[in-house]
C-alpha cells in the first residue's frame, strides 16, 4: 500500500503544550496602539504581554 501523503499546514500540538481557550477582547485604535507599544519595548508579541501582564495583575 502506498505511504499517504502529509497533510499541509501546521503539525497538531500536544494538549499539554496547547494554550487552551481564546478570550476575545476588544480594545479602542488609541488602546491598542499603546498595548502595542508596551508589547514591543518588552521584546514580547501583544499576546505574550497581555498574558503576562494579567497573570501578573492577579498574582499567578
């Protein structure tokens, strides 16, 4: 039997290592310019800062 062939895209992650549920949030032109801002000095993509700026917030 032939071998099929692989599928394209990105390889499925292992659900220990998948973030887990998406929390849309919305944030107005001006907000979102400075989260943007905040993200960049910190070397950080938006979503790794928000997180982290949560996580820390709330004490995790």
């Amino acid at each position: 039997m032939p071998k099929k062939p692989k599928k394209p895209g990105r390889p499925r992650m292992a659900k220990s290592e998948a973030k887990g549920t998406i929390v849309p949030v919305r944030f107005s032109s001006e907000d979102r310019k400075r989260v943007e801002a905040a993200a960049k000095a910190s070397k950080q993509t938006v979503s790794a800062w928000v997180r982290s700026t949560l996580l820390a917030t709330i004490g995790d």
